[in-house]
C-alpha cells in the first residue's frame, strides 16, 4: 500500500527556517514526481514545489522561489522542503503529493508566529 508521511512542521518565529521530510513507502519511490502543498486558513490548496524523478526538473510557486528549496534522497525514499526566512502567510498544513498516484500524507502544520 502506498503511504506518505509528513513531519517536521512546528512554530517558528518569522525569519526562522523549517525541514520538512516525507516518507514514502509501497513504490519505488525514484520513479515518481513528487510535489509539496499547502493549505493555510481559509485559504485553498496550493502547490509550492515540484521535483521530478531523480530531480532533474524542480518547479517552485512564486511565493516561496528563492526561500524554499525542494529535494529528494531516493535512497531514503524522502522528500523534503527547506524553508528558510519564514513569513507570516507561510502558516500552513503541509503536505506532499504523488501526482500520478493522487496520494496525499496526512500533513504537517507549520505556524509562524512573533
């Protein structure tokens, strides 16, 4: 059965930085595309970043370009976001995505907060 999971999240003051990391498990985990979204409050999901099998093609939104960086170590079958000068309207439920499976992880919150 294939299965995400999310963790990393926290609260962390604007300016602060954040790992997130998703494990995979039930697929060969290289093959895939994977994908991080978001859903802060009241607001609808998302997409923030992007990579493709082996990491060849990565994408990010414009609203995290250059503050968050997406990666991949298929040897540990986990997907990560580097998040880095953490704003206010970051504050979210994370979750990572297989797009051509249309599985989600359950989700990480992450809060910025002063």
């Amino acid at each position: 059965q294939v299965h995400l999971v999310e963790f990393g999240g926290g609260l962390v003051q604007p300016g602060g930085s954040l790992r997130l990391s998703c494990a995979g498990s039930g697929f060969t985990f290289q093959d895939f595309r994977m994908k991080w979204f978001r859903e802060g409050p009241g607001k609808e999901r998302e997409m923030v970043a992007d990579i493709s099998s082996f990491g060849i093609i990565i994408n990010y939104s414009a609203s995290v370009k250059g503050r968050f960086t997406v990666s991949r170590d298929d040897h540990k079958n986990t997907l990560y976001l580097q998040m880095n000068n953490l704003k206010l309207e970051d504050t979210a439920v994370y979750y990572c995505n297989i797009p051509t499976l249309e599985v989600w992880g359950q989700g990480t919150q992450v809060t910025v907060s002063s």
